[in-house]
C-alpha cells in the first residue's frame, strides 16, 4: 500500500502579493490530506474523496482535453504526462483528511499535491526530483492549465514544508528560523469567495502598476518602497488607489516580518504588530474580510493575541492568531462566543531531515 500525508498552509504575510510576483512569507501545520492506494487489476484510477462522500473513476490513458474547471486530478496527470510519466497500473485510492475545506487552509492544494506526489512514485524506475518539482507542476496543475488567476504560494509551500520566505518572482525559497509560540486556528463558517476575491484585487493592483509603469517605464515593484505610494499615487485612478496602497504597504510589512524571523527567537509582539497592520490592510483596502470576521478578531485580541489576521484569499474561511501560552485557552474563547464555528491550537510543520 501507498501512504502519502501532506501538510495545510497559513500565509502570515504578502497576502495578494504572489500574483504580482513580490514575496511571501508562508509555513505548513498539523492539518492534514491524507492519500492511501491499494493497486487493482482494472486500468484506472478509483478515487474515493470520503470528506465530500464523492467517488469517481479516472482512466489511465486520460488527456488534457475537455477537463473540467477545477479538475485537479485530471490537470495533473495531464501536466505529468507532458513530462513523459506514464500510469500503467491501477489502484483504488482513498482520500481524507482534517483540513477544513474552502476555508482558507488550502485543501485544494494539499489534495493536488498528495495526488502529484502517488503519481510520482509509481512510476516505474527512478524518477529523478525535488519538492521544488512537485509545487511546481501542482502549481502548473491548477493555476496554469486552467488560466485561474492565483499565485504559487500554497503548492509551494505545502510542497517543501515549514516557515518559508517565497521570492514569487523568482520562484525560490528561503527557510526562516523564527519560533512563532502559539498560533490559534479559528473556523468562521463563512465559506470562501476565492476566486472574485483573487480577481479584483489582481486586476486593480496590475492596473495601477501599468498606469505607473506607463509614466516610469523604468519602475519595478520590486524595487519600490512606502515613499513610493504618495510619489505616484496622483497618476492612478482613484479606484486603484487602494489597492495600490495594500500593495506598496503590504510588500514593506513583508520585508519587516522577514528580517524579524530570520532569528530564532523573534519578537512575538513586533511579529504581532505587523499581522495586525497587515491584517488591517486586507480589511480596509483588499476588502476581503467580511465584518463578522472582524469582529471574531477584534475579540480575539482583547482576549491577549498578539496578532490576527484572516487566511487565505478572503470573503470567508479561517482566521490565525498568535498567542503567548497563558492566553491560549481565552483566545479560543473569544473566537467561540464570537461566532467562530470552531477554534484549535495548530502547530508548524517541518520537512523531515
């Protein structure tokens, strides 16, 4: 029997920041998607996802053509078969797990990735790659084989596990060593509105940086600094305005919360303070934090967080909290008699050695 076990992810900081390729900083938790696979003799795939009571059949020799939007089993076998793999033996596969789905926690990619890594290793022979390689074509799979307008932070991420600064532009990762203490997990009940979440802000953030770049053909966000949001924010049109703030704001935040976890043993409350900055930004200028959920955060710190923010793309899902120990239980509270459908302790996860 296979057995495959791949972590959720929280992005901490640079929400809306991967598609315009600026950093993130990211890490993977004790949530898990589970992958076990028994081989048959029938020449397919039979998938049982028992967290959504679905079962389906996928054929061996299946193509790229005609999948259906958000078909990440059929996207990346067709992404793997483009690379010359080959699925010559069928299995009955079953698929599970604790990670709350549609809530900002990444189930979606999780699943892609435990899918990639079973298609990798029945291959026959050795196959020669790297987790880079995995992200990489579960990125492939479900953001460039369907044009969806997400980045690469979450298959990367769940691919290479841990706390992880992403250079987006780049594709590459520095591992951070930073302890975060305690990190609460609360569940809003609120379902996700990922995808006009995703594709307003993308839309308004590369409008204003092309009404920028047509002033300054020379500028490159990545080069910029907060001085450069009063310097060109006359040449933008007032509804990008905002959103040219979140980016140039968000992008110092990032920087700020990297040079903080390069130590082992950070400053909890400073790390806190830039969540909640950060946090402030998805709110008032991405917009993609209903007003319960800021509520459940609001409640959160007076309960003694030092820092809140919403996960994931927004409109709904999850929320994090930092917490020092002694405040562990009354943040958990807080979220709860707030409206929270359920809070818990998470712990980082780390790449075996």
């Amino acid at each position: 029997m296979i057995k495959i076990r791949v972590p959720a992810r929280i992005c901490f900081f640079g929400d809306h920041q991967d598609y315009l390729g600026l950093p993130v900083i990211a890490g993977t938790i004790d949530r898990y998607m589970q992958l076990k696979a028994k081989p048959i003799r029938s020449h397919e795939f039979q998938l049982e996802l028992k967290d959504i009571n679905s079962f389906r059949t996928v054929p061996l020799d299946t193509n790229g053509e005609k999948v259906a939007p958000g078909d990440y089993i059929r996207s990346a076998m067709a992404i793997l078969l483009e690379k010359d793999f080959r699925f010559r033996q069928g299995y009955k596969i079953e698929i599970s797990g604790n990670i709350p789905i549609n809530a900002g926690l990444s189930s979606s990619s999780a699943l892609t990735v435990a899918w990639i890594r079973f298609l990798v290793a029945i291959q026959e022979g050795r196959i020669r790659f790297t987790d880079s390689d995995i992200g990489r074509w579960a990125y492939e799979a479900e953001v460039r084989f369907f044009d969806q307008p997400g980045g690469l932070m979450d298959q990367y991420t769940i691919a290479q596990q841990g706390l992880l600064f992403i250079d987006t532009q780049h594709g590459k990762t520095e591992r951070l060593k930073g302890r975060w203490g305690n990190l609460v997990i609360a569940e809003s009940g609120m379902a996700k509105r990922t995808l006009d979440v995703l594709q307003n802000a993308k839309s308004y953030q590369q409008s204003a940086l092309y009404r920028i770049k047509a002033q300054n053909p020379e500028f490159k966000i990545q080069d910029a600094n907060v001085m450069d949001y009063e310097k060109y924010k006359g040449v933008i049109p007032e509804k990008y305005v905002r959103y040219w703030y979140a980016t140039i704001h968000n992008y110092d935040i990032t920087q700020k919360a990297k040079r903080l976890l390069k130590n082992e043993n950070p400053d909890l409350m400073q790390l806190g303070e830039l969540m909640n900055r950060h946090q402030k930004i998805l709110e008032d200028h991405i917009g993609n934090t209903p007003r319960e959920m800021a509520m459940m955060m609001d409640a959160a710190r007076k309960a003694g967080a030092n820092g809140t923010k919403i996960i994931g793309s927004g409109g709904g899902g999850c929320m994090v909290a930092m917490v020092e120990d002694t405040h562990k239980q009354d943040v958990i509270t807080a979220f709860l008699d707030n409206g929270a459908k359920a809070a818990y302790e998470v712990k980082l996860t780390y790449p075996k050695v």
